[in-house]
C-alpha cells in the first residue's frame, strides 16, 4: 500500500474518533440561547422515517448540533467556504441579500396533522380558518440553484390544503408574500417573517375573519433591536451575513390589554406582558414577542365586543397576535409543540366563536397538531 493511502486512511479514521468524541461530550448541551432555539434531541428512528428520509436528516440535525467546539467549527467552515466560492454550508445557501435552507431531502406535510384538523372541525361548532405559512425558502426558492432544488413550499402548501374537508376557510398565505418579496418580509438570517410580513398577512386574514383591518399608516413601528441573527445564521455562521431588526407595531386608539396569562406545559399560571422588552436586548431576542413560550396564552382586552378568538399556532404567531388584539375582547393563542397534555385539559375551544390555525409549513411537517382533540 502506498505511504498516502496509509496517511490518507490515518487521517480519515482519526477525524472520525474526533468527531465520535466530539459529538459524546457535547450532547450535554440541549438548548442555545445564543441560536434562539432548542438543540436537535436524539431521534427515534423508526421504519417510516428511513423510508422518508426523517430519520436521516434529524440524525444530522442531531449530530451537527451536539459536538464540541461547534460554533468555532462552522465559522472556520462557512469562512473557507465563502473565500472558494462554495455558498453551500450546512443546509443553508448564502447569497448577498440573505441566508436561505436549503433542504434537498423529501419534504412533506404529514398526513396526521390534516386528520387532525378535520377532526377538529367535524366537532367545533363555530368557523375554523386554516393559513399555512411558508418559511424564507418557500418565497425566496428561486434563488437557489437547481441541484439544491427539492420539492416546492408551494407544492406543499397546496397538497395540504387539499387534505382539508368540510368548511374549513382555506387562506392562502403564500401569495400574498411572494408578491411582496421585494420588500422586508422575512428576516435574512432566520426562516421566518418579519413583523411587516405578519401584518401583510395579517390584512387578508382579519378581513376573512369579518374584520377591517387597521391601515399601515395608523402604526408607530419602534425598531427594538438591529442585532437579532436568527436560525440560519446559527447553522452558517457566516459572518458576512447582516444582522435583522426586530420591530413592534403600536397604534393608539385606546384598546389595552387588561391581562396576558400564559399557561406552562407543567401547568404552572402566571401573568406576563405582550412584549419582553428586556428579551429584545438579549441572545434570545425573538422571545421579544409574547416572552418565554407556553402552551397557552390568553389576552383581555377593553374590546368591547364579547368576540372570542382561538388561535392554535406556533413560533411564526407570536408576532402575528398584536394585530389580532385590536378586534377581539378575549384571545387564546394555544402553542402545541409545548402542550403536555391534550387541549381539552387547558380550555374548551366551544367556549370561542372562531378558531384560526396559523402555522409555519417546517411544523406541518412533524406532527405538531396530535393533541389538539384530546
């Protein structure tokens, strides 16, 4: 054997003891406050996730976030990158104006969150009102080149919406967004959309739900912070990347809110405000928006108008709720992913004349919506 191949053998096996090594002592760590988000778990592999791919990319998404020295590993890696012209770093596509994930492995909504919502509707009496949200890569997919190219949000949203029977009011979000993509709708360094892309929504959806909405000009917007580097800067680390504004909208037509109670997964209750000023200076700045999640979160108004509104959302909500306050004498925004129980055991949605889903399309693809009729 040739004195290279034994060094190149050599090096090989020795990178993969480290990264071995590597991965054990750094799974310790299960959330990022600097990344603004829990670290990938461990997943449970299972025959239909090998099948899908799901097992796959979560055991990547596992691996990539637990080894050591990670940080210092991905922006040494993205820094290289840029310089040889490679805009391709883990799972994240750099281009000038933003970072976009780009995930060439099979996407799809599943089957049993539609289920879910069918159910829901077949035993709610009031209106039910379903918009899917896409993230930056569903808007801003054109930008990427055809071989990071994999089934479309768009393909996605519409098979999904499909799968919805009866009188569920389908709303289409996507859109309305990519009509607008010339303008700040999305964060540069995170899949989600900015306050403006919420409010831009949020015009169709109120108007659906039997509202006028609230013209753009009645708003003072405060620019709470300029440093927020959101989810797809965590995974490039690509210094380059300019940092997003985070924004609250406030208009003064005498409506406050008299409570904000959130409701904790351990059934803890305490009261918090609409905004968490100090969370918007911090690591954690995106928490800005109706503070620490919950699983339940209720607003009182002086409204006066006894209009009740059920919202079951996720992380693209939180933004979306201040608009909501100016219509509605009672909300409860209800988040499943942090719901430890059914949705029974924290309210009775028949208690709500309306119910509206807003979730982002990356949650339809768990099974996010499971205990909703429990």
């Amino acid at each position: 054997m040739k004195l290279s191949n034994k060094i190149t053998g050599c090096v090989l096996i020795l990178f993969i003891c480290f990264f071995s090594l590597a991965t054990f002592f750094g799974k310790k760590k299960d959330y990022s406050d600097k990344e603004n988000r829990p670290l990938a778990d461990f997943p449970e592999i299972t025959g239909q996730g090998l099948m899908y791919g799901d097992s796959g990319r979560e055991l990547n998404a596992y691996m990539a976030d637990h080894f050591a020295f990670r940080d210092s590993w991905i922006a040494l890696g993205a820094g290289i990158g840029a310089n040889v012209g490679e805009a391709f770093i883990n799972g994240v596509y750099v281009t000038p104006e933003r970072l976009i994930a780009a995930d060439t492995s099979y996407r799809h909504c599943l089957p049993e969150n539609a289920a879910a919502v069918n159910s829901f509707s077949e035993n709610y009496d009031g209106a039910v009102y379903f918009a899917a949200i896409p993230t930056s890569a569903g808007i801003y997919s054109d930008l990427l080149p055809p071989y990071l190219a994999a089934s479309t949000e768009k393909q996605m949203l519409d098979g999904f919406y499909g799968t919805l029977l009866g009188d569920i009011r389908k709303i289409d979000a996507y859109n309305i967004l990519k009509m607008l993509s010339e303008n700040y709708i999305y964060y540069r360094t995170d899949r989600k959309w900015t306050s403006y892309g919420a409010y831009c929504v949020y015009r169709t959806v109120i108007q659906k739900l039997g509202f006028m909405p609230v013209s753009y000009d009645k708003y003072t917007i405060r620019h709470v912070t300029d440093g927020f580097r959101g989810d797809l800067y965590s995974r490039a680390q690509h210094m380059e990347s300019k940092a997003d504004i985070l924004d609250i909208y406030e208009y003064d037509d005498g409506t406050e809110i008299v409570r904000c109670r959130a409701y904790s997964s351990d059934g803890f209750v305490y009261d918090k405000e609409l905004y968490d000023l100090a969370a918007g200076e911090t690591d954690s700045s995106y928490k800005l928006y109706l503070g620490e999640p919950a699983a339940v979160v209720t607003l009182t108004t002086t409204v006066n108008n006894d209009r009740r509104l059920l919202v079951i959302g996720d992380e693209f909500t939180s933004c979306f709720i201040p608009f909501l306050t100016k219509h509605y004498s009672e909300i409860a925004f209800v988040s499943p992913k942090y719901m430890s129980k059914g949705l029974a055991e924290y309210l009775d949605p028949g208690d709500y004349e309306q119910t509206l889903f807003l979730l982002g399309i990356d949650s339809l693809e768990t099974d996010v919506l499971g205990k909703i009729n429990d």
